[in-house]
C-alpha cells in the first residue's frame, strides 16, 4: 500500500503542475495515473480488466458510432431510459438495453 500511497502524492504534484499549464507534467500525470492503477490492482484484477478490454472496446465504439452519448449528454444529468435513447437515436432499444448491462456489469467493480 506504500507505493500507492508514494504515488498519489507524487501524482498530487503533477496535477498541480498540469493544472499550471506545464505540457510536460501532464504527460508524467496520464503515465502516473496508468501506474497507480497498476499498483492498485490485484494480479486478478488486472487480468479481468485486459480480459474484458475488448469487449468494453466494442460496445463503446457501437455507442459513438449511433450517437448514444450525444442523447445522454442532451440530458444534463437527468436520467435517460434506453427507450428515449431508442427513439433519440433510431437504434433497437433491446440492443442499447444490452450493451448498457456489458457496461453496468464491466464497470461495477
């Protein structure tokens, strides 16, 4: 727990720095922020996550490409039901009711 600890201090730093302007430390915090994680996860944690990468890869990219995230963002935080994305977007309603349990169930750890 140490190393997450020096790292979320170090972190700190940089996003101090980047918020400051400085291009360097912005790019040591994107870097920073892949090691944290690293030294977070459990080696069967990391393992899930690569596992589920291609999938999560997929369905973002299915959201994108049919316009989802505009109908959610058109929303200003209110909640959205996939019916109302659905007719927003012209796409299945039962496939949006899917991709997003892939999502809900990826992201839930």
């Amino acid at each position: 727990m140490t190393a997450v600890l020096d790292e979320l201090r170090r972190l700190e730093k940089l996003a101090a720095a980047d918020a400051a302007g400085d291009a360097k430390a912005h790019g040591e915090l994107l870097k920073g922020l892949g090691t944290l994680l690293l030294a977070a996860e459990t080696p069967v944690e990391t393992i899930s996550r690569l596992n589920f990468q291609p999938l999560q890869n997929i369905c973002i990219r299915v959201a994108v490409e049919n316009r989802w995230l505009q109908a959610v963002a058109s929303r200003d935080g209110k909640p959205i039901t996939a019916a109302e994305v659905s007719a927003m977007t012209r796409t299945d309603e039962l496939l949006i009711s899917e991709l997003n349990q892939v999502y809900v169930e990826v992201n839930s750890d």
